[in-house]
C-alpha cells in the first residue's frame, strides 16, 4: 500500500463515520473550527494528517480511533 492509498481510505473512514453522526462537512468544520475545504481535502485523501489530528478528528466523533485506520473495509 502507497501513502496515498492510505490517506484516502483514512479520508473515506472520517466521511462515512461524519456522515453516520449526521453531520455536513460544514457543520463538521464549523465543530472543528476549521474551513470546510480542510474537511474535504481530509476526505478526499489529499492531506497527510498526523496521528495527533486523526485522534482529535476520532474524539470529535465520538468513536474509537481504529474506525478511522481500518484498512479491511
């Protein structure tokens, strides 16, 4: 598996368990205190993010961190 491979199954992961808790990428974003492009650069597999911002994302959604790094979905 390539970096980029992974960072896209990471930013597909947060998109699904965003879209689980019912939120937009808006009012994600607005939660985070982020831009909404931030968001959907993560879901789109263009940024690497780091292992501390995957935690805070997971704490965010109120999920476990392995639902976000799961390679076998």
């Amino acid at each position: 598996m390539q970096k980029k491979d992974l960072y896209k199954i990471v930013g597909k992961n947060i998109q699904k368990q965003r879209l689980i808790q019912g939120y937009t990428q808006e009012t994600f974003a607005e939660l985070m205190g982020v831009s909404w492009s931030y968001v959907s650069k993560i879901e789109a597999g263009i940024l690497n993010l780091s292992l501390g911002k995957i935690l805070e994302i997971a704490d965010y959604l109120n999920i476990e961190v392995d639902l976000l790094l799961n390679t076998k979905s």
